[in-house]
C-alpha cells in the first residue's frame, strides 16, 4: 500500500522494550536513529516556583524560537500545525532569549526549549503554571541526548515512563 501510494520511506516509533515489535522493524530494514524518553507527572510541590508566564497560540509564537533539539517527526512544528488550534505556548522572555513550552489543551507537551542550567528557575515557573492548569503532563520524545533536560524534569518531580526508538525503513 505504502509503496503504491509513492511513498519511499517512513518512521515509526516502537518502546524500548518491545523486543518483538523492534525485531519486526529491524527485520523489515528499520534502523534506529534516535532514542527519547518520555515522561509524565506534574510539578513536585515543594517546588513550586511562581512567576510571570506568558501564553500565546502556536500560531502566534515565533517557529524559530522552539525547541532547541530535533523533535521526533511527529512531534515537529509541521506536524502540530495539523491541528494547530490544539497548540499554546507557555513562556519567558529572559536575557534575549525565551524559556518556552509549547502545550496541547489536554495536557500533552510535544516541544521544550531549554538552554540548560541558566534556564531552570524559568522551566519550574513554566512547569508549575502547567501542572495547575493540568492534572497530568505527559511529556513526549526529549531526545536522550538531552541529558540537562531531562535531569531538569526529573528534579521537577517528572518521571520516564517509557524510552522510545524512532526507526527509519527504506522501501
């Protein structure tokens, strides 16, 4: 079907320890170019940290001043615009840069852009307005690589509930 459609290529994304599923890809050519982790939770409480957030519709925040990493294809800016009513982004404007969330109305956040160590008193403003807005956050595909990230959220009170593989498969 895929092929007869055109199409050359697709990604896919399989957990960590899907150990048949990953066989199955691995079998069909699929190779592995890059690992996330994905986490959920909410703000620790004991350390809330409040602030000013400002919060504008994806529409309206500049494209060029999300993530600082990849995210995974579905995940991209391109793939949020389908549905791009869904989006808000939640942000600090620091140093002539911005700390910023970008958010779905259901709690999911498919995209952080964090500079590092000088950025996590403004991640907690923005994670601890996020976590009163919504019961859960599910935080979806921070590259693994993104090790100050990741031990950002993890200090928040966020857990990895899963790791993941994006694959790629040629036909």
């Amino acid at each position: 079907s895929l092929k007869n459609n055109n199409i050359t290529h697709y990604y896919l994304e399989v957990i960590t320890t899907n150990e048949k599923a990953y066989t199955i890809y691995k079998n069909k050519g699929g190779t592995v170019e890059r690992e996330f982790s994905y986490l959920t939770g909410k703000m620790n409480s004991a350390l809330l940290k409040h602030g000013e957030v400002k919060v504008l519709p994806l529409s309206a925040f500049p494209i060029d001043e999300l993530s600082n990493y990849e995210p995974s294809f579905g995940n991209r800016t391109v793939a949020l615009h389908r549905n791009i009513d869904s989006y808000q982004v939640a942000y600090i404007e620091t140093e002539n840069r911005n700390v910023a969330v970008v958010f779905s109305n259901k709690g999911g956040v498919p995209q952080i852009k964090f500079s590092g160590q000088n950025d996590i008193d403004s991640l907690y403003v923005i994670m601890t307005y996020l976590s009163q807005k919504f019961e859960n956050l599910r935080i979806s595909n921070i590259p693994i690589h993104e090790t100050e990230l990741i031990k950002a959220l993890l200090s928040c009170g966020f857990a990895i509930l899963v790791n993941q593989y994006e694959m790629y498969i040629k036909l």
